[in-house]
C-alpha cells in the first residue's frame, strides 16, 4: 500500500474514533456534568449554563467531524473534486460560526481567555473552510469543463 493511501485511512481511522467517541461524550454530558462542576469547583448555579454552552459547541463539532468523514470518503476514493465536498465545507463553516457565536456570547456573560482564543479560533475556521470551499468549486467547474470537453 502506497504511503498516501496508508495515511488517509489512518486520518479515516481517526476521524471516525473522534465522530464516535464525540458522540458519546455527548449523549453522556448532562449526566456528568455535575461531577464534572463538582471537581472544577463551580457552584451548581453555573451547570446550566456550562452545560448548554458544550451541548451547543459538541453538537457543531460533531456536525463537522461528521462533514470531515464525508469529505475524507470521498478522497479515498480518489475523487475529492465533487459537489458534494463544496457542500461539506460550507456547512463547516457554518458550524464553526456557530461555534464563534456561542463563545461571543459566553463572553459577554463571563469573559475567560479561554473562550476569547475559541471564538479566534472557530472564526478562523470558518474563514479557512469558505476559502477551501471556493477553491474546491473552482476545482469542480474546472473538471466538468474537461469532463465535457474529452
């Protein structure tokens, strides 16, 4: 097996660890949460608001590792020019906005360095993600054009 081939179903391997586990630590948030307040010493007035901000976050997350999955299948099969990829980066980078968005929002009711270099970065993210999305669509149109030609 080629090196390339090798890495991107290891990155497969990994993305789809980080989809499932994702999700679990999901499903069991709401559950642990107190636990979780208990040890870092936050009063329980904060769990509802803790805990619906990583409920927001994790679902946006796990949209995107889940977008990521899709794209990587498609590159596996060594077609990664599709439509169906320009799709999957403008829903990351929805997501990630979101992500942002929520962080902004954390701020405003209690600022932490910790969510300021978030917002930096999930905004960053969404930057990143359009950018690739309109260099993929160019990719698109550019490989139809000589799919039509040929």
């Amino acid at each position: 097996m080629e090196k390339n081939h090798l890495r991107q179903y290891l990155t497969k391997i990994l993305v789809d660890i980080m989809l499932y586990v994702g999700t679990a630590l999901y499903i069991i948030l709401p559950f642990v949460m107190p636990q979780v307040m208990a040890f870092v010493g936050a009063g329980e007035e904060m769990r509802v608001h803790y805990t619906l901000i990583l409920l927001a976050s994790g679902a946006c997350s796990i949209y995107i590792v889940y977008q990521l999955r899709r794209m990587l299948s498609t590159v596996l099969t060594g077609n990664p020019f599709v439509a169906q990829n320009v799709s999957a980066l403008r829903k990351c980078a929805v997501a990630g906005a979101l992500i942002s968005l929520v962080f902004l929002i954390r701020i405003i009711i209690s600022f932490t360095v910790a969510s300021l270099l978030i917002v930096i970065i999930f905004a960053l993210l969404s930057l990143f993600c359009l950018t690739l999305k309109d260099l993929f669509k160019q990719a698109v149109n550019y490989k139809e054009e000589t799919d039509w030609t040929v």
